[in-house]
C-alpha cells in the first residue's frame, strides 16, 4: 500500500465516529456509557450524588452532568469529565443551586441551562460555571417549595425563535403538569420572578418530566411518569402549529425519565426507574426494550463520538 493510501486511511481512522448512550444511574450514583444497543456498557464516572441530568459536548469532549443531591438539603451541583470520566471537575459547587434536574447544552452560546425543582427556577451559566443567572422563576418560599406545581423539571431551547420550553411536573397523578414556553431572554425592565412573556404550551398533563426538541422538523418530544393512559408514556407535538392534544407515541413505561433523540437516524432512546433503555423510531414505531432491571435510570444523552483508536 502507498504512503498517500495509508495517510488517507489514517486520517479517516482519525475522523471516525461511533454512536453513544450516556445514562445516569440514580442511586448507584454512576454513569454509563454503551453502543445504542446497550452493547460494550462501560461505567465512566463513579461516586455520583444523586444524578439526574446529562449532555454532551463532543467538540471539546466533555460530559456535563447535574447532581440533585438531597432534596431538602440545598446541596446540588454540576460536575464535568472527559467522555472517557478523566479530569473530573466541579463546574458549579453545592449550595448554588438547590435539586438541578435535566441540563442542557446552547453550543452556539456556550452556555448550560437546567431546571432547579425545589429551587423552583430555571438556571443557566457558562461552561466553567460562571455568569449564574435564573431565569424563570415560580416560587421562593419554604411553602411555595411545598407546592410542586411549582417543581421545574425539564427543558429545551428552540434556537430558531429564541423561545425555551420547560415543564413543571404538579403532584403525582394530579393531571396538573404542564408544559410551558417563554423567551430565552428576560424582557427588559422585568426579573425572573415577575416576567411577563411566560404562556402555558400544554397543561392538564399527568406528570411531564424531560424534554426534547427535534430542531429540524419543529416537535417537541417529552417523557410523562403518570399513570396510564396519559402517563408513563413519550408525548409529542409540533411546536409551531400545537395540537389539541400531544400525540402518544411511546406507552407503558415504569416511570419514564430521560429521553435522546438521534432525529438523523429516527430513533430515541428512553430510560425509566424501573432501569430499563427503550428505543424506538421517532413515530414510537419499532419500540424495543434493550436493556431492563439495571438500577433506577435518569437522564440519557445521545452522541457520535471520536471512534478510540
């Protein structure tokens, strides 16, 4: 083989990539890394307090995840690794935010954003945890924290028109989740507590918990843990031209948390308490339930990574 064949071949080595699940196990306080179909499982991080949401940022090669801590301590964080779990930093120490729920990742403003749910706030910073702002905020009292549809659980950005939507869970089984739509930005003259742009997307929702938005084709994908028909279900609906009523496209889950979209491929990928990883086409077509019983799951992140050499 020549010298330019071989040169190219490496170099296509070096640009490969492989598709990857990224799972929280709660209770364990551990993270996962497999194939999409569960296959070479391999725990990355380990010593986790109480984890619960995660993303991805493949281009610096890093995992952000939150840890909820104890609900009622105040003690929440937000760490950082290498996709491999190396050089494991704190980006946002305890005590700055109360219980951190689903986080996000805003590539172009290279900003996290999360749901604070005893916090009863939206949140977000830099990606070394400064310039901590909140955005939205329901509650501040130790009684409006008793009020869980005050709870924010959570969210996603549509980059499109700058709006981000986020979910406040209600009580269990109350039907009173909802699902909510605001600017990104606070208006000018207004705080996070007393905005005026914040309008109701759905509610009357059973429990509705983690949020995915499928940029491309304008839908938005979340996870409910209530109790049948509506509940422990994947609910979807366009975002720009809203339905009476969200399509159920996923049924029968123990507990739905985490969801990932890979809208290239048309799959997702869904975890649940119960422990299991589900996916299935975008349409919940092809539902297939590839790994079970493996510890209370939380948040699950997508990505194509570096291929190891």
């Amino acid at each position: 083989m020549s010298k330019t064949v071989k040169e190219s071949n490496h170099s296509a080595d070096a640009n490969a990539t492989v598709s990857r699940l990224f799972v929280l196990e709660l209770n364990a306080g551990l993270i996962h890394s497999m194939n999409t179909d569960g296959s070479d499982r391999k725990t990355v991080v380990t010593d986790c307090h109480l984890p619960d949401g995660i993303v991805v940022d493949v281009d610096a090669g890093h995992i952000y995840w939150t840890n909820m801590g104890i609900p009622n301590l105040n003690d929440g964080s937000i760490e950082r690794a290498d996709i491999d779990g190396k050089n494991r930093k704190t980006v946002l120490a305890q005590g700055w935010t109360h219980t951190p729920k689903q986080l996000i990742l805003d590539k172009r403003d290279r900003k996290l954003y999360w749901c604070d749910r005893e916090g009863m706030r939206l949140m977000r910073c830099n990606l070394d945890g400064s310039q901590l702002e909140t955005l939205i905020e329901s509650g501040h009292s130790d009684i409006e924290r008793r009020d869980q549809t005050r709870w924010c659980v959570g969210l996603t950005i549509d980059p499109k028109y700058g709006h981000i939507y986020w979910s406040q869970k209600g009580p269990d089984n109350a039907g009173l989740g909802r699902i909510l739509r605001a600017n990104i930005e606070i208006p000018a003259g207004q705080t996070a507590a007393n905005r005026t742009d914040i309008e109701i997307f759905f509610d009357g929702l059973p429990e509705p918990i983690d949020l995915e938005l499928d940029v491309e084709n304008r839908v938005l994908y979340w996870t409910d843990r209530g109790d049948p028909p509506r509940g422990n279900t994947v609910n979807r609906a366009s975002i720009d031209n809203k339905p009476a009523e969200p399509e159920i496209v996923i049924t029968h889950l123990m507990e739905g948390i985490g969801i990932a979209l890979d809208v290239p491929g048309d799959r997702m990928f869904v975890t649940d308490l119960a422990g299991s990883i589900y996916s299935a086409r975008l349409d919940g077509s092809g539902e297939k339930n590839f790994l079970y019983a493996q510890g209370n799951l939380t948040g699950i992140a997508y990505a194509e990574v570096p291929k190891e050499q």
